[in-house]
C-alpha cells in the first residue's frame, strides 16, 4: 500500500476511533467522583488484613492471582529475550576492549551504587507499608548494579553479574511465589490464600501475613529479569559480533566502536 | 491548586507523547519517552498514586529508554559497517 | 474440587520456572519428559475436574469468598465450556511436546529446558484465560499467552522471515491487548467492579430500562477488538498468516488449534457474561457485528487460502477461513450453533494440527514448504500423504469427522444463505489442501510453471527454500513425529463418531452459555447430505485445478486483495484502527434506537 | 474550569491513544515503531488512574494516616496500572530484541524496506 493510501486509512479509521472515544468520554461519570465501590470494599479488606499499604494488600492478596500471571509475562519475556538474542550460528563474541573512565564519573558511579542498591531493597523491604515493593524496588536494584558499567567497564560487569546464576536466581524465586500458592491448597483453604501466617500488628514489617513473602519473591524475580534483561540486550550492542559485520567493517571500526559506546552509555545513564 | 496541577500535568502529557510520536528519530524519542515518564510519574504522583509514580520513574523513564538506546546502538553498529545482507 | 480450578494454569507456570531453573543442568531427554509430564499432568486434572463441572462451579482465589454477594477477589469460572478449552489446550500442547521430541536444532547453548518451558508458559496462560472470569485477570493472561507466543513464533532466529513475522504478530497483537485494556477502564468507570458477571449486572442497573448508550458501546467495541485481533477476524487477521507461516511447527499446531479459537472463545464469553443483559448491546446489535465480520473473514480467508503455494502460510489461511465460521456460529447467539462451534472447535483443533504436523514432516525432509517446488517429490512418504489426504477431507467436512458433525450442527442452527458460506468456505479450505495432497504426495498433474505475467514474484511467498527445523535434513521421519498427526487426526474422527460425545459437549456447553438449552446434537440426514456436499466439492474443485491449472488459475480479481497482505506493519496498523471503526458502527443503531 | 475538568484527563487519554496509534501506523522505524507502542500503553495508566481518582482524597497508604480520617482513592485502579507498567516494560523489551534480529536478518528497521511476508 502507498504511503498516501495507508494514511488515509489511519485518518478513516482514526476519526471513527476518535469520534467514540469522545462520545464514551461524555458519557463517563465526572472526574473526581466519590462511587468507587470495589476500590471501598478493598480498603476494608486490606485493614481487616493489617496492611497498611491497601496497593500491596490488592497486589499480594485480593489480586494476588493477577500478579502471578504478570510476574509469568515477566519471566516469559526474559526467557524470551534470551531466546532471541542467542548467539546465533553465524555469530561470536568480540570481548570489547577496556576503556578508560574518567575519574569523576568513576567516583560519582562507585559511590552511589551501594546507596541506589540499598535504596531499592528497602523500597521491597517497606513494600505492605509503605509505597514501592517488589517491583519498584526490584527495578530500582537491578538498575543499580549498571552502574557497575558506567563507573568501571564491561568486564568488571561481568563479574559482579554472573548471568546465568540470576537466570536461575530469577526462575526459582517465581517458583517461590507459586508455591506459597500452592501451600493454601495443600493447607486447605484455597490457592494464593492469606492464612497460613499470622497476620502481625498493623504498620511493622512482619505485618500482612503472606504479603510480605509474596512481596520479596516478586522484589528478587523482578531485579534478576530486569538484570538478566538488561545483560542481554548489553550483550548484544557490546558483545555479539556477526561474521560478516567483523570481517567488512575490521579496519578501524574497533576504535570508534569503543570510544562511541562509552559515550552513548554515559549520556544515556545520565539523564 | 490540586486542580491547577493536574491539569498542568495532563497537557504536559499530551505535549510530550505528541513530541514523541513525532520524533522519528529512535535516540531523540528515546530521551522523549524519558520526559514522557518523569511526567507521568508526576501526573501519577499528583493523582495520589505514588505506587505507581514510583514505578514508572523506575520503568517509563530509566529501563525503557535504556533499553531503547541499546537496541539504536546495535542496530547502529550494523549498519555502520558495509551492508551485504538480503536486500 | 473447585479449590482445585487455579491451579489449572498454576502447574504448568511451576512447570515452566523449575525447567528454567534445573534445565541447564539437565540432559535434553530428561527436561523434554519433565515437559511432557507437566503438561499431561494438567491435561488429567483438567479432565478430571470436567467430569465434575455440573452444575458450574466458581472458585475465588485466595479464598475471597463473596459477603453479601460481593467480593474483593478474583472468581475462575469452571464451567464446561472453560474446562473443555483447558483440557483441549492441554492435550494439544501433550501434542506439540511430544512431536517437538528430539526434533529442534540444538536448543541454546546452556538452554537445554527453554523451549518445552516456552511451551509450558503458553499453556498456562491459555488455561488462565480460559478460565478467567474477571476482566483484568482475562487480560493478564492474554498478555501472558501473547507474550510467549511472540517469543515461540520468532524463535528461529536465523530466519529472516520469522523473526519478520513474529513482530508484525507482536505490534498488532500488543496495540490490540491495549484497545482491550482500554474498554475494561471504561466498563470499569461505568460499574466500579472488574467480575464479568458484576460488570454485566451493573451495566444494568446503569441502563435502568433505557438500553445502552456511546459508554456501553465503546467498552463493548473496544475490549472485543483485542480479542478478534486474536481471533484474526477481517479486517485484524493480517498478522496471522505471517506469525503462523514462519513459526516452528509444533508451535503452529498450538497457535492455529488453540489459541486463535480463543479468541472467539471470549468473545463468547465476554458477550454472554457482560453485554447480553438489557443495559448491553443489544441481541441484534451483536450479531449483526459479529456476523459481518465473521462472513467476511471466511470468505477472505478461503480466496486468499486457495491461491497460497506455501503450504504453511495455506494451512493458516485456512484456519482464518475456519475461524470466520466459528465466529458466525456464535454471533447468532443460539444454544445450538454454541454446540456446533464447540463440537466444530475441537475437531478442527485436532485437523489442523495434524496438517501442521505433517507440513512440518515435509519441512524437514525436504527443506521446502512449497506446493510448487515439491512437485512430485514425497511420493515415498505415503503414510504421511494419506494423514494429510484425509485431513483435507476432514477440512471440508467428511461425515464422521467432528469437523463434519459441528459443521452440520451449525448449518441447521444458522439456516438461510448462511449454510451455503459453511459449505463454501470449507469446500474451498479443503480443496485447496487436496489439491496440495495431489500434486506433492501423487505427483498428479502437470508442473505448475511460474506466475504469470500481471503477478509479480515479490506479490508472493513462495516457501520453497527454507532452512529444516531439525539438525540436518531427515532421512526418515521419527516414530514420534509420524504418530502424533495420526492421533490428532484419529480424535477428531472420535469427536463426531463416538455415541453420545457430542451429546455430552452440547449439554455442557448450554449449561455454560446463555442462551438456554438445545440437545438434539446429532447427525441427521440433511447435515450428512451436505457434508458430503462440501466434501464432494471440494474433491470437484481440487482435482479440476491439478487436471487443469490454467482453468482456476489467480485471476486478475484477486490481485488486489492479495497485495493487501503486505507484509507492512503500518498497513496492518491502519487496518486495525478501521477495523474498530467498522464494528462501532455495525454495534451503533442499538445505541442511537 | 471544573465542568472541563470533568472529562479533561479522559479526553487526555484518549488523544495519547490516538496519536500512538497514528504514530505506529504511519512509522518509518521499527525502533519508532515499538517507541510509538508504549506511548499508547501510557494513555492506559492515564485512564485507569482518572477513573479511580477522588476530589480531595489522598493515597491509599495507611502508614501515617488513621484508617477512616480522610477518603482514599480507589487502590484497586492503582494496583491494576502497577501490573500495566511492568507489562509495558516486558512487552518492548520483548519487541526491541525481535527488532535487532530483524536488523541482523533484513540489514534494515524500516518496514518500508522489509520485503518478505506478501500475498
């Protein structure tokens, strides 16, 4: 189909779309309003269960169901993501050279690892309290540990990031969250059920029940993917080298290749 | 006031996802889809859901544009050399 | 036993994260049966829990039992129809599994588990959805099915057209899961509440006697975008035949079996749950749009499947085709076309696996899929020709096939001009995939040249030099690759000929829908008269275009609808975003009336 | 101002949504293409927290708030945008790696440029 034609199509089939979109949006009961009847019934359910943070209460115990299948699409996409960035048969790996890092930017990297890292476990840690958990501290965490790349290189990386220990790291702790399911069956009352722990004083660490467990499997499964995640697509754009590419391109393009990715690294992990 | 800033930052959204739209080229939408998060997170923030402003800090405006700008680089990295695959 | 219904989807997603988390380790045969076990253990329960499915039973996950009829919790839904399309999931990816034995390339280096786990993943999310009966929770497991299916469609990535197709397959399939998140915010807007059944009587009680207006109207249009996006209904199907063309073969099976019929399966669901109460759409509203579409796509996808040369991209045309059918059947919201399509589901499921199969076998025999290039050629493989023979006769309908049996059933449920597009659609499918039968098993006819003139080569892919799936080319085609089309092919002739099966499916299938109770499935003599129609049709058709390919040649009409499948994303974009624009206005006179 | 205010955020919405789509529909890069995608995705958290949101409440957290003292927005909302973010994340990632084989394989993102898949 011709440009031309394709955008005509999208202006027909846009306004359509448009036109009901702005005839359901009249029709919507008015910003603001008060009549939330499911989001009442879950903040009872989530104090009568001693959760301080109703969010955490709906995603670990109301809706604990809905987040196993998004912690499964989590792990689905690395698994893959591995998959598809394989090294494939007419691929090897070109170890990229060591590159200087300029003293600042080192001292600014190192010294602000172990805070962000920090930062991002007692954002799982406070998750039933407090806003944050799992997901936001896990993607907080395995961020942190990039920094690695920015403040040393990507073979200091490599070290402190053995892939396929968080692969693993990252499988089992969503077989953790599906055991403590499964732990409500074997105890008999249902799948994914809150009953099994003591449901603690309101607002302290041990509070919630299963929450707090259901909470950390998630915090560990989402930091490990996002590691496992970001390992991946670095691989690629360091690493991997095709044939064809390497033999074209040999004279001179390992120079710029080095010195254009520190800085695409830098200005992208600065902003 | 919670009124005013919201509005503020529901334009703001729609000034930057067009600014992303428009954008056509991959490293400059990736910096844009950064923008556009931040101020989700702050759209988030100021509609009382700091759970998922927080989140979107962590994902809209670090992981996704990160992940962005890795794959421009690869894809970079290709064409740069001389070109001989199936065209 | 209720207690029992999550973890349906649960096993197998424990399955796919301890073969992750152990595969490495683990010798390829040992992760393979781990696959198989896990995927057959669920198949049992699922069988098991079936037979305990009257009367309907909903489990609350974590125990969130409704107090005063409502709850916080999410409700599966375990009816017979829900169970049935699990335990058919289940017993197909058995399949998929078992015919995948030994078969790939080397897995990934230090990935010995990866693809059986994929498949597990799949499963699971399938079964989820199946069983959903709150809107976000079917949304999660959609993404969830359609995550991994994206995965599984690009995972030979050295093949320049598959990793192609598995992101148009991506791009269309995400925005159109976006379009059904979308219309759950605004049902959600509307009624406060996410259960299926919650939201159907709060549209309701919204309406109070005065029907429904533009909100109703766009939650109903858009949450069934994403799922005919799924289910490839015209105009959304163009990301079908380029996924299911290019995916590894036992993952078609499960693609064209499974989870496109779970697509209509939804909408089913969803209209029966949500939009059939007085505050919804409308019974006429509904089926007009439903019926559109669905005529539409059948049609489009028996044209387009006729002049397909690459056997698989044939194949999954077909199933558009078959699709089409499925969702006419149940846009006329009657209980006996709901028994039709059910009965129509399941055999088809097992046929089109089976010529997936056996498209597969050719695959890695000959390193071709190409009806035109294999000329001739697997004259030596006679058994899988036979398989793949009568799976086209089972296609277009041969009495006692289950394809036969719903087709009949669904024809007399229908009625009027309608029978004759089932009888169209399926002589047509079937006679494409005879004529395929002929020319590269028998070697009958002539040659088939190169296009003619007014048909450029890059209007059309053409299959034929393809990289096998397997190591090297096979010299003999495995035992387990041979006998698992033979079994597919073997239940769905039990499905229509087995005493009393199909009894048992419509009464279960009524008890889930709404629409009251039909139970006189069984063949007549009119419905036999007009399988043996299609089927003499077909057979018509087939043999007339091997005796004479100049006679039935593409003609210049249909170029044009076959530049439409352009392989461009943006197109298929476009598409889609008419696509919602047509089914509003189809759904429209019952709002403005 | 506040009858505007009524309908603003979903109009918002809906307009973030119209031109992510007009923007995947009419991209020359895949890369753009997938960009476009996530923009359509954010008119999704925007709905979904408009409609949960209450005039004059706060956040659903009751770590230094006494339970019942002051109205909350709906939490429900909020979980089910938390779920959709990290979705949307996996969900590019998913795309962008499938787009650097396709730019391995074909030598090109453009679709324009991709020439395989047609009739």
């Amino acid at each position: 189909m011709s440009r031309r034609a394709r955008l005509w199509l999208v202006l027909l089939g846009g306004s359509g779309l448009a036109a009901l979109l702005v005839a359901a949006c009249l029709r919507l009961p008015a910003f603001g309003g008060a009549r939330h009847p499911y989001g009442d019934r879950a903040v009872a359910a989530a104090l009568a269960r001693r959760t301080a943070n109703t969010i955490a209460s709906v995603n670990f115990d109301q809706r604990a169901f809905d987040t196993m299948g998004e912690m499964s699409i989590l792990f689905a996409a690395v698994l893959g993501c591995v998959v598809l960035l394989r090294q494939a048969r007419d691929e090897h790996r070109d170890p990229p050279r060591p590159a200087e890092v300029a003293a600042p930017v080192r001292r600014y990297a190192l010294s602000t690892l172990p805070v962000a890292l920090v930062t991002g476990l007692y954002v799982i840690a406070h998750g039933q309290l407090s806003p944050g958990g799992g997901f936001q501290g896990g993607v907080v965490a395995a961020t942190a540990l990039h920094l690695m790349y920015l403040g040393a290189d990507y073979a200091a990386l490599e070290r402190v990031r053995p892939v396929e220990a968080y692969e693993i790291a990252d499988a089992l702790s969503a077989a953790a969250y599906l055991v403590l399911g499964f732990a409500g069956v074997l105890a008999g009352t249902a799948f994914l059920a809150n009953t099994l722990l003591p449901l603690g004083t309101f607002n302290t660490l041990s509070s919630g029940g299963t929450v707090p467990l259901l909470n950390a499997a998630i915090g560990m499964e989402v930091a490990c993917a996002v590691v496992v995640l970001l390992a991946r697509f670095l691989d690629q754009a360091v690493e991997i080298v095709e044939e064809n590419v390497r033999e074209n391109g040999k004279n001179g393009d390992n120079g710029t290749n080095g010195m254009d990715g520190k800085n695409g690294e830098n200005g992208e992990n600065g902003e | 006031m919670a009124d005013a800033l919201i509005v503020l930052a529901l334009l703001a959204v729609a000034g930057c996802a067009t600014s992303a739209v428009l954008n056509r080229d991959p490293t400059r939408q990736a910096l844009v889809l950064a923008v556009l998060g931040t101020v989700l997170a702050v759209l988030f923030t100021v509609l009382q859901a700091p759970d998922v402003g927080l989140s979107q800090l962590a994902v809209g405006s670090a992981l996704t544009p990160l992940l962005i700008m890795l794959t421009v680089r690869k894809v970079r990295r290709r064409s740069a050399a001389p070109k001989d695959g199936p065209e | 036993m209720h207690r029992l219904l999550p973890l349906l989807p649960a096993v197998p997603l424990l399955g796919a994260a301890l073969l992750v988390a152990g595969g490495r380790r683990l010798p390829r045969p040992v992760a393979e049966t781990f696959g198989c076990l896990v995927a057959a253990v669920t198949a049992a329960l699922a069988g098991l829990l079936l037979l305990h499915s009257t009367p309907p039973q909903a489990a609350w996950v974590g125990g969130w039992f409704p107090k005063g009829g409502e709850s916080v919790g999410i409700v599966l839904v375990g009816d017979g129809a829900s169970l049935g399309m699990v335990t058919l999931v289940s017993l197909l990816t058995l399949a998929a599994l078992a015919y995948s034995w030994h078969y790939f390339d080397e897995p990934p280096r230090g990935h010995t588990g990866s693809f059986p786990a994929l498949l597990l993943l799949f499963q699971g999310g399938m079964c989820g959805f199946a069983l959903a009966g709150d809107l976000f929770n079917a949304f999660v497991f959609f993404e969830l099915m359609s995550v991994v299916a994206y995965a599984l469609t690009g995972y030979r990535i050295d093949e320049a057209k598959a990793v192609q197709g598995a992101l148009g397959f991506a791009l269309v399939n995400s925005l159109g899961a976006y379009f059904m998140l979308m219309g759950i915010a605004l049902l959600y807007a509307r009624t406060g509440e996410l259960g299926m059944a919650k939201i159907g009587q709060g549209l309701d009680a919204a309406a109070a006697g005065r029907g429904p207006d533009a909100l109703t109207l766009a939650g109903f249009v858009l949450f069934l975008t994403g799922l005919l996006v799924k289910a490839a209904a015209v105009p959304f199907q163009f990301w079908l035949p380029d996924a299911h063309a290019v995916a590894p073969t036992p993952v078609c099976m499960l693609l064209s079996g499974v989870m496109v019929e779970l697509g209509v399966y939804g909408v089913w669901r969803v209209y029966g749950l949500v939009f059939s109460g007085p505050g919804g759409i409308p019974a006429a509203d509904a089926t007009r749009a439903l019926v559109t579409l669905g005529v539409l796509t059948a049609a489009v996808g028996a044209v387009m499947c006729w002049y397909q040369r690459h056997i698989k991209r044939l194949l999954a045309f077909s199933t558009i085709a078959h699709t089409g059918l499925f969702l006419v059947g149940v846009g006329v919201l009657k209980a006996q076309a709901d028994e039709g399509t059910a009965l129509y589901v399941l055999a088809h499921a097992g046929v089109k696996a089976a010529l997936f199969a056996c498209a597969g076998m050719l695959l890695d025999r000959y390193g071709s899929v190409d009806e035109f290039s294999l000329h001739g050629r697997a004259r030596e493989l006679r058994g899988v020709g036979i398989m793949f023979g009568v799976g086209a006769l089972a296609l277009a309908g041969l009495p006692p096939f289950g394809t036969g049996l719903g087709k009949a059933v669904s024809e007399e449920a229908v009625g009027g001009p309608l029978t004759a597009l089932y009888i169209a659609a399926s002589a047509l499918t079937g006679a494409a995939v005879l004529r395929v039968a002929a020319r590269v098993f028998l070697g009958l006819g002539p040659r088939p040249g190169e296009p003619r003139d007014e048909e450029r080569e890059e209007d059309e892919t053409s299959g034929s030099g393809e990289e096998p799936e397997t190591r090297q080319r096979l010299d003999r085609i495995p035992a387990t690759m041979r006998s698992v089309p033979a079994v597919l092919l073997v239940a769905a002739l039990a499905v229509g000929a087995v005493p009393g099966f199909a009894h048992a499916v419509g009464e279960r299938v009524d008890e889930s829908g709404a629409w009251g109770v039909f139970s006189a499935v069984h063949w007549t003599a009119a419905g036999i008269l007009l399988d043996l129609l299609s089927t003499a049709l077909a057979v018509a058709v087939a043999g007339l275009a091997v005796a004479r390919p100049r006679l039935l040649a593409a003609p210049g009409w249909a170029l044009p609808l076959r530049r439409l499948q352009s392989g461009h994303v943006g197109d298929y974009v476009a598409w889609l975003l008419v696509g919602v624009a047509l089914l509003g206005a189809l759904a429209l006179p019952g709002v403005l009336g | 101002m506040s009858a505007v205010l009524h309908v603003l955020p979903y109009l918002i919405a809906a307009y973030v949504f119209l031109i992510g789509c007009y923007g995947l529909a009419t991209s020359r890069n895949l890369i753009h293409a997938v960009g476009c995608l996530a923009v359509c995705q954010s008119a999704t958290y925007v709905l979904l927290l408009a409609v949960g949101y209450r005039d004059g409440a706060t956040a659903p957290v009751f770590s230094d708030l006494a339970p019942g003292s002051r109205p909350v927005v709906d939490p429900v909302v909020q979980a089910l945008t938390l779920t959709d973010v990290v979705v949307g994340a996996t969900v590019t990632a998913l795309l962008l790696a499938l787009t650097v084989q396709i730019s391995k394989r074909h030598g090109t993102v453009d679709p324009d440029e991709l020439r395989e898949l047609r009739g």
